[in-house]
C-alpha cells in the first residue's frame, strides 16, 4: 500500500467586505491582490480555482457585502509587488481638469470632454481622462471614478464618480437607463423629423482600431432621432439619444440610415467629409444628460462644432427646448 492521507489544500476564504459591495469581482481580486493581472484572474475563474460562495462565478458578476471568496493558498502567501507610484499631477494638468468642470453634487463630478481625449488607455494611448483622474488623486485609492464612456473623438459630458459606492449606485443607473442622454449630431443629407433605428451591432475584425458592424447576429441596439433643423437636402442638425449603450452605436446607425455624421471617415467615409468650410472633425456631441433625480446638465459645443453650425445658418437650441418627439416607441415614424 502506498501513499499517507490526503491532505486537503489550506484554502484561503476571505469574505467580501461591505466596502464592495456592487463592485465586479474580477476588478475587486486585482485590488485584493496587487500585481495580480486580468488573464490568470479569468484562468482561475474559468477553472473553479477561485469560487464565490462555493460556485464558479464569471469576471463580470457583481458581490454582495459578506459573500464569501475561496481562493487558493498560494495566491494569500504571495508577495506583494512594489507598485510603481502613480504621477502627481502638475499644476498644468489640475488647470486643464478645472477648465473642462461643468459641475458638481454631492457625490458627482460633470466635465465637457474635449474632443480628441481619450476616457480609457489603450494601444497607443498615453493621455486619457482615467489617467488625469489618477494623477489628481495623487495614489489615493478612494478617488474620483469613470462610470460611462464616450468614443475619444465626441466631446462632451462625462460623469465622474467621487468614491467607489458612488461609482457603483452611478454605475448601475446608465446601465438600468435611469440617465436620459441626449446627443447633438451634424449629419449629411436630410433625415426625416423622427426616426427609430435598431439594427444589431456586432464588433469585427481589421485594422485600423475597433469597428463594428450591422449584423442581425449581434447585440440589440435602438437609437432614437429628431431633426432640429436643416440646411436644405445637403446636411442636418439632429438630436439623438442611445437607448442602447453599445460601442459606436450612434455613428454607425447614422451611417447605415444613410446619413453618416460629418467628419466620421470611419463610418462614413469619404462622403462625412462634405468640405466647403466644415471642419473634417467629427461633429457628435454629448450634449445633455438627466440624472434620476431630475438634474438636468448641458455642455456647451466645440469650437469646430460650433464653427460649422454659423457656416451653414444653423443653431444650437435654448435651454427651454425639449426633445419631445424623442420617444421610446413614436407612432408613424420611419425606421431604419
């Protein structure tokens, strides 16, 4: 007979502190453990390795305060790696903050994004608004967070969390569709008064950065339009609002419709760039967001924006100006 008894691993059970409850779990186990990357976190997930009340859990899936972790002992007597220290930020940074600060409440921060500045890092990308938000915080974990996205090349509002439960409670409400986001688009041609576009998106592959594509294959997106003004038959003023937060859902619904937002040569191509004294920028603005407790906020437009608005006569409607037209399900209307 050989062997002795089995000896069972020493499991590392860690329970879930009130602290985080709401985050991701595979973003709380990178905090957890410092230096520990994405890749082997979804590995040991995938695996069984790493369980969540003794069940496998996905990357994605959100904890409750006193849930319970089990992880393997190794990973508890792991050194801990030096992290490099995060730059402080320099006074040039804080100003260029402070002069995109639209405004603030009790647990919020609304900046006007300029165009051209990246949310996230990426390939390639070194300046991006997560980045200023962790030089600002100077290393300190409880800082302002991200809690929606906009492409790099729209300008407009973005809503930054003060603190990780605001983070969550923010969170949640864009995914719930608590938040009313309204867009301002310069497209070419002359789209009808209102239109509902819901064509599938599905991302695909090629160079030249992330594309998506139309395809009944993908996930379901709904954008909704109303015509604010036109100049003639050659380009409009629209209002839009995602009623799905897919990636590039707006300029690629406006471009399967047919009239592709000016200056969108990824969408669009050649025919986004209708010349005659309109910047080749893209004209896609993040104009307007209501939070659930019925604030309203507005971001005032681009120089470029507004530039090609005088050349072709049009404006940017008052305050007072809703989008009623602008419903989930408008009667009549076309389709795209």
């Amino acid at each position: 007979m050989t062997g002795g008894p089995s000896s069972k691993p020493d499991w590392w059970l860690h329970p879930v502190p009130e602290a985080e409850d709401g985050s991701r779990l595979d973003r709380y186990l990178r905090r957890l453990l410092p230096g520990l990357t994405q890749g082997p976190v979804e590995k040991m997930l995938r695996s069984g390795l790493i369980r969540l009340d003794g069940a496998r859990a996905k990357p994605a899936t959100r904890l409750e305060a006193g849930q319970e972790l089990r992880l393997p002992p190794h990973l508890r007597d792991a050194p801990v790696p030096a992290v490099p220290a995060t730059p402080k930020a320099s006074p040039q940074l804080r100003r260029r903050f402070e002069t995109m600060r639209l405004a603030e409440g009790d647990d919020w921060i609304a900046i006007n994004k300029p165009s051209g500045l990246a949310v996230q890092g990426g390939s390639g990308t070194s300046r991006h608004v997560d980045g200023m938000l962790q030089a600002l915080a100077g290393g300190d974990d409880d800082r302002m967070r991200l809690v929606h996205r906009i492409d790099k090349d729209t300008s407009g509002l973005l809503l930054l969390a003060k603190d990780r439960p605001a983070a969550r409670r923010l969170t949640r409400a864009f995914q719930q569709q608590e938040m009313e986001k309204t867009y301002l688009a310069l497209v070419t041609g002359a789209p009808p008064e209102a239109m509902e576009m819901r064509g599938a998106l599905m991302k695909r592959g090629g160079s030249g950065g992330e594309m998506m594509a139309v395809d009944p294959g993908g996930q379901p997106a709904h954008s909704s339009l109303c015509l604010i003004d036109a100049a003639g038959v050659r380009m409009a003023l629209v209002a839009l609002r995602p009623r799905t937060g897919r990636t590039h859902q707006l300029r690629l619904h406006m471009a399967h419709a047919g009239h592709p937002i000016v200056g969108d040569g990824k969408y669009g191509g050649a025919a986004s760039h209708v010349g005659g004294g309109i910047a080749a920028r893209l004209h896609l603005h993040a104009w307007r967001l209501r939070l659930p407790d019925g604030t309203n906020l507005q971001a005032p437009l681009p120089d470029h924006f507004r530039g090609s608005l005088a050349t072709l006569g049009l404006a940017v409607p008052g305050a007072g100006w809703q989008v009623a037209t602008l419903a989930a399900y408008p009667p009549g209307r076309r389709r795209a």
